[in-house]
C-alpha cells in the first residue's frame, strides 16, 4: 500500500515511488533491462569497503539519530552482514509513544505497507514454477470479467504485468473520494475501523479509464496487487493470507510476521503510528495505530519486524524460495525515469546507493508508518528498519548511504 508519490531519483525515489497515491510517476516505455555490467564496479567497490570497515554501524545510528532530530518519533533498524564480526547489529532511536516517552523498541512489530508485495510476487511466481499459472497468462483467465469497463479488458493485461506494474491500471489510492475517505483527514478518523473487501479497491480503480495501454509504460498501481492476490485465491483455492502464510512465513520460520485479515490491532510489542492527517494543520499529529488491516490487503497488509523481513529477503535472493528461473524473472526490471538509479521487477526493486552499490528489495508505506528493506544482491548484507511516522521519507535514503557507504 502506498500513500504518495513525487518525482525524484535514487533510493528517495524508491520510497516516494511505493509511498504514493496522489499523483504518478512520469512515462516511460517499460524496457527489459540488463543489470549486470552497470552494477559490477559498485559491487566490487563494495566488496573493498566492507572488508575494512570498522564502524560497526555507528554511522547508520547517527544518520537514525539525525531523522528523530528532523521529527520523525522513533526508528527501529537491524543489519544483518556476513563480513562483520558483530554479525546481527539491532538499533533504535527516538520513542515509540510520544505521550509516555516509551523508547521504539528493537523487536517491534509494524505495518511493512508495499513490502508486502515481495511476499505476493513470490507466491505468484512459486506457483508458475509448480505449473499452476503462467507469467504471460491474461488477467481474463484467471479473473474471468473482473477487469472490464472503460476501457479497462483483462484480457489484455497479464500476470506479469501486474507484478512489475505496466498494466496501465488506475491505483485506487489515487483516486480523490478514496483519498479523502479512507487516507486523510476527518475522512481516516471516521473510516478507519470500516472493512473493505478487495473487490472494493477494483471497483475504484475501474471506474477511472487506464493509463496506457498494457506493457507500455511503468507507473506503479496498487490495484495490481489487488488483482495479483486475487489471483492467488483462485489458483490456489484458498485465501491469500494462507498462501502466504504456508509457503513463506512457516518454513522461514517468520515468527513475528503476520496478515491481519480484519484485525484493528498490532501484536506486541509495538509501537503507536503516527501521522499529519490534515494538510490544513501541518504541526498537528495523530495517533493512528489502529486500523481495520482489510484497507491495505495484498497490496500492503503484512505487520512483521525488522530481523524477519532480513530473513525473508536472505532467502529469497539466496534462492530459498524460487527455482532459478523464477528468481530470474522476479529480477527483469522494467525503468522509471524519475526515478534513473531505481528499476521494478516484479514484486523487487533495484536499486543504487548514492556510493554505487546496487541493492535489491522494497520500500513500504502506510498511514503512520515507513519501512525499507534492502540487501546485496548475493544476500550478504541486510538492513531493514521502520519509522512509526509517514511525513519524512528523504530521511530513509540516508540511512541506507551510511549503512552501505560510509
């Protein structure tokens, strides 16, 4: 799930990218794209930097520091690095409750928003890989009718371009009334406990004509995920929180990782979520920690902690989880060009520090909570953390630099 959107490169545009839904990133012709020779010298510019790095992480703790001071509340982070001594470093700043002062915990549990839709990709692709579905299905074959009116025909979209979003779909978070109802504002306040089935995003999405027709452009959609989860329920016959569930959080052993189906409540421990609601009141900031999980879905539903989702993304770079031609597949990227250092595969993105280093994995952003996952390619170096507040994106980006670079 995303919240908004701006035009920028790098990893702030990574996060802006998943963050978003009132505007969309500019066009651009979704292209196949070859990755291997731009990411060799900053890899091996990598490779020389950690093996005589000796500041076991105190750089990425200023740089935490550094964005409490800026106004975030609280951040959570854990890296994980085969080279470093340490092995698994776990770090806060700031408070997870601004009215008791209670510092952000290190084994806190949130809301990981568009990092969800690595977990759904997955799922997708292990069930190409079992012969169940293919990547180039129609939309149409799996969810006869589903996406039909002006001008929107599922039986032009494929499952692939759900995944890398080049479906040319309307992100239902986009659209105004949604907005105002379920994302800002008095609107959030009132509605927020409200259920909404996933038939209800569609509905949303489908009464806006597409953006373009499908495989021409890039612009990331939730409404892709929707549809991919849905996806998932037919296929599979059961609910895509099982899915998930069974093929990923059980065997990774993701103890503290979640779907929260209709719940309102985070499990413990946890922190309060916070966010500025009205653009009207810039200073004012709410406590928006419970909310009905159904709003997000399998575009950006999952709650977890920062070491399980290094453990997920160990896995699946490392080939855990997906036979090689799936892991392949998940890592053709399409091009944003607002975003020049940022590529999209399906359900993972790719990415380069301000120092060169390439890096896979996702951004993720609800109401009252940002998140970042990322690691090397070859599954070595993790870092993933969370800010328990949704108005300070640029900040993550310096985070990840002094993680990988300083």
């Amino acid at each position: 799930m995303s919240l908004r959107k701006s035009a920028k490169g790098g990893l702030v545009g990574v996060v802006a990218a998943v963050v978003a839904a009132t505007a969309f990133v500019a066009p651009a012709r979704a292209a196949s794209d070859e990755a291997t020779a731009h990411q060799a010298s900053g890899n091996k510019a990598y490779a020389h930097k950690a093996s005589a790095n000796k500041h076991h992480h105190r750089a990425t703790q200023r740089a935490m520091d550094a964005a409490v001071r800026s106004g975030t509340p609280g951040i959570t982070a854990q890296a994980r690095d085969t080279r470093d001594p340490h092995g698994v470093w776990s770090s806060t700043s700031g408070v997870g409750d601004l009215e008791s002062g209670v510092p952000r915990g290190k084994n806190d549990r949130f809301r990981v928003g568009s990092i969800t839709k690595s977990f759904v990709a997955t799922v997708l692709l292990q069930m190409e890989a079992e012969g169940r579905l293919d990547l180039d299905d129609t939309v149409e074959r799996h969810l006869p009718g589903v996406v039909r009116g002006n001008g929107n025909d599922g039986r032009s979209i494929t499952v692939r371009q759900l995944l890398n979003h080049t479906s040319g779909l309307f992100d239902y978070l986009a659209d105004d009334e949604y907005s105002r109802t379920y994302l800002r504002g008095d609107g959030y306040l009132e509605h927020r406990y409200d259920t909404l089935p996933p038939e209800k995003h569609v509905a949303v999405a489908l009464a806006h004509r597409p953006l373009f027709e499908p495989g021409a452009k890039h612009s990331y959609s939730n409404t892709n995920y929707i549809l991919a989860g849905l996806i998932i329920e037919r296929t599979g016959g059961r609910t895509y929180e099982a899915e998930v569930r069974d093929r990923i959080i059980k065997p990774l052993g993701l103890k503290a990782t979640t779907n929260p189906g209709n719940g309102i409540h985070l499990p413990r421990p946890s922190s309060r979520g916070y966010s500025k609601l009205f653009a009207s009141a810039p200073d004012r900031i709410d406590d928006i920690t419970e909310m009905n999980g159904s709003q997000g879905w399998a575009d950006g539903d999952i709650v977890s902690t920062t070491g399980d989702l290094n453990r997920f993304y160990d896995a699946l770079l490392r080939g855990r989880l997906l036979p090689p031609e799936q892991l392949k597949a998940m890592k053709t990227t399409v091009t944003s060009p607002d975003s020049p250092d940022m590529a999209y595969g399906l359900g993972l993105t790719r990415l380069k520090t301000s120092c060169g280093i390439t890096l896979w994995g996702h951004a993720g952003g609800m109401v009252g909570w940002l998140s970042m996952a990322v690691s090397t390619e070859d599954g070595r170096h993790q870092l993933a953390f969370s800010y328990n507040a949704d108005w300070d994106a640029d900040s993550m980006q310096a985070i990840v630099d002094a993680e990988y670079c300083e």
